[in-house]
C-alpha cells in the first residue's frame, strides 16, 4: 500500500488492476448496463430491462482492457457482453484516452443512436489534494472528447449534423454527502435577449452522470443493485449471484460470478491485512507509551513479544 492509504483505497483505487478489470467485466454484463441504463439515462427509463438489454443495446460492450480499432462496426450478434466500436480517442497532439466501458444504443421512442461511454471511477476520496484534479473536470473532459472524437467515425467533413449524443457515467464507490446520490449535467438553452428557441435536440448532446453510492439501503433498484455487487463484503460471490438473479432478475453468466468471486476475495485479503496492519498500529502506540513513560526495554520485549532491535526501529522512527 502507498503510504497513508487505507486498505480500502487500496481496493478501490486504480493501484489493483486485478479489481478494476473485474468491476468494468462486470459492468459490460449487458443486464447489468441495462439497469445502468434505465437508471440513469432519461431515454430509457419507461423502456423495459429485457428490451433495453435484448433490442436497444447494440452489438457488444467493449471494455478498455482490449483495445478497439478506428471504424469496426458493431457485431450483429447479442452476446451477454458489450462491444462498441472504439474505446480509445485521441489525437497527437492531445494524448490517449482509453474509456472504461464503451458502447452504442438506440433510444427507444426516437430511433435516436445515442453513443455511450460508462466510466468506473472506483475511488474512496473526493479530496482534490490527493486526487491532484477534479472529479468533476475530469468528466467533463471526457465527455468532450467522445464528441470530438467521432469525426470521420460517426461523421465526415463538415457534416456536423451527424453527431450523435453522448452519456458519460462515473460511478463512485463513496458519495461526498454519505447517502447515495445520482446527478445529470447537460446542457441548456438560456434566453439572453429575444425569444428565439433553438430546438434541443441541436445542442443536447453532452451528457455527463454522477452516480455516488452511499452506505446504507436505498429505494433505487439500480442503486441497490451495485451496491450489492461493490459494497457487500461479507457476502460470497455465490451469495451474490444469488441475490442478483432472485431480487434482480439478473442472469449470473459463469464469467460473472467468476468477477465477483475476484473481487470478493481481494475485498477478503485486503480487509485481513488491513485487520493486522491496525492491529500492528496499535502494538506500536503502546510500545511508544512504554519507551515515552520510562520503562526499561527488557519490560517493553516481555509486553509487545518483539526483539529489542524491533523495538528500536519504531522509536527511532518516531523521533
């Protein structure tokens, strides 16, 4: 662990790929997308889970540990996962951007494609002195680029009409106010002068959603949903895929729970280290209660069990 970080950052931070690979499989389950869907996208909330899962989701969900070439176009078949046409955008003089889970759907009243981006932002702290930038910011800018990034891929030239609409939704393992929270940031029209109405179909295409889980039950199904498969950790990945297909009608694919059964074991063995790592802590506050009262060093070896050698690295440290 990195100095400071609690064992919990350490699980839910990008410092275990292992975790993080898990997590986006999972979230490319096209049942899980589904509820993320209806859940969070205005366009699907009336749509059905079978629907949006059978007819509206296109192709497969591509997850960014497999990268994605410029101009494929969506698989015709409908696996359990999704794959879209790219996951990486970037220019030379910009960099690369490689988006967690990347996919295209069709918004069922419209016919509308809708091009969609979801990001697993599994971090415990919102603090921009450790983050060094902001959430915020940081999702504005990528939903930015998957704007610019389609031309000459969902438009050519100057045939600007052709852009389509984009989601880009980070979900938080931590909400900043301790309940959870889900937030939509779009853009608007607003009248400076005149009375002009631009239709909004024209400028609403920036979408970008805050999805902050909190501890504690909730009435969201989808917010349930997730937290039994990221905040549940005393229960097993048997036990998980039980509860999703009983209470979610989800349909636990053998990958899945093997996802879940990778993350329910780092959850275990980083909470047992972390168990001991406070356990260690405590020992050594005691020792530098012992050393800082006076007592003699034979008293200390008998009280904490450790070696004078041991003994003196902390106290040496401590000064």
């Amino acid at each position: 662990m990195q100095q400071n970080q609690t064992p919990a950052e350490e699980l839910l931070g990008f410092n275990n790929p292992q975790y993080d690979l898990a997590a986006k499989r999972i979230l490319s389950e096209r049942a899980v997308a589904a509820y993320l869907l209806k859940g969070t996208v205005p366009e699907f909330k009336e749509a059905s889970l079978a629907d949006i899962a059978d007819k509206y989701i296109e192709g497969e969900i591509k997850v960014s540990s497999v990268p994605v070439n410029p101009g494929k176009t969506n698989a015709a078949s409908k696996p359990q996962k999704i794959k879209g046409l790219r996951n990486e955008a970037g220019d030379p003089t910009e960099g690369w951007i490689t988006f967690d889970v990347v996919f295209h759907a069709v918004a069922p009243k419209t016919g509308e494609r809708i091009r969609l981006i979801i990001n697993l932002e599994a971090q415990k702290t919102f603090s921009e002195s450790k983050l060094k930038y902001l959430l915020m910011k940081r999702a504005v800018f990528y939903a930015s680029r998957l704007i610019s990034s389609q031309k000459e891929t969902e438009f050519s030239g100057s045939d600007y009409s052709g852009i389509k609409k984009v989601y880009t939704i980070w979900i938080c393992m931590e909400s900043p106010i301790e309940k959870s929270v889900i937030n939509h940031y779009r853009l608007t029209e607003r009248q400076v002068f005149g009375k002009y109405k631009e239709p909004q179909e024209n400028y609403d295409l920036l979408n970008i959603i805050m999805v902050y889980l909190g501890q504690g039950p909730v009435r969201n199904r989808m917010l349930s949903m997730l937290q039994v498969i990221f905040q549940e950790t005393t229960k097993s990945a048997e036990e998980k895929s039980e509860i999703l297909k009983k209470k979610f009608d989800i349909e636990v694919t053998s990958e899945m729970e093997e996802e879940l059964r990778t993350m329910c074991n780092l959850s275990e063995g980083i909470y047992e280290r972390g168990m001991a790592s406070g356990a260690e802590n405590k020992l050594i506050e005691v020792i530098m209660n012992l050393w800082n009262a006076g007592t003699d060093i034979t008293t200390i070896k008998i009280a904490s069990g450790w070696t004078e050698e041991q003994i003196m690295k902390v106290v040496k440290k401590d000064k």
